[in-house]
C-alpha cells in the first residue's frame, strides 16, 4: 500500500531497529515503548487490521503468530510472560492501518484492559 507506515518500514524508505524478519513477516522496536520490551510483528503483505483478516492466506497469519513466539524467545519473555495485543479499529486506538501485533513484555503487567 502506497502510503503505509508500515509497508514503508518494510520495504526499507523508514529506518527501524530489526528484532527479528522472515519471508513473511517483519519485527521492529516501537519507536515509543509502553514496556521494557515493546515490538510489533507485521506481516509483510498489507492486511488493514483484524477485520480484513478474512482475506489473507492462512499461511501468513500463522506466520505472524510464529514470528510472535520467536520475538519473545529472543527478548528472554518466555519464563517470566509476555503480552500480545493487535488493535482493530479507531474504537481501538490502532494508529497505523496495517495488521500489527505488539509484543510487551519485561515488567509485570496490569491485569486492567481499560
């Protein structure tokens, strides 16, 4: 998509810090950090969100669920947890219109989703 933050990442026009890429997805440090660790995983096909969901290939939304796992196996998250969320949606705060899941984690986190 033309003027995607995130495909711009991806395809390399916006700087980013790498944590982790594969042929399907693409890992990055959040430019502002809501924990100690704080990477969002995308898929490198442009998917607007969890309600355009229906129209990606399985294999790629798996891949994003993969990625999230080897993200938090690199950030040390395994043994102490760790928090994936994707927001959907103004309603949702989701800033950027490309399927995005955060990984959180590196500090105990509130049990409130308000």
């Amino acid at each position: 998509m033309e003027n995607c933050l995130f495909c711009k990442i991806i395809a390399g026009d916006i700087p980013s810090t790498r944590v982790y890429e594969d042929e399907m997805t693409y890992a990055f440090r959040d430019i502002a950090p809501m924990a100690p660790t704080h990477v969002l995983v995308v898929p490198k096909t442009h998917i607007g969100g969890m309600d355009e969901v229906d129209s990606a290939d399985d294999a790629t939304l798996a891949a994003c669920l993969r990625a999230v796992r080897k993200v938090a196996e690199a950030e040390g998250l395994l043994a102490s947890g760790f928090r994936t969320i994707s927001n959907c949606g103004s309603d949702a705060c989701q800033s950027v219109r490309h399927l995005h899941f955060h990984v959180l984690g590196g500090k105990q986190m509130s049990d409130r989703m308000d």
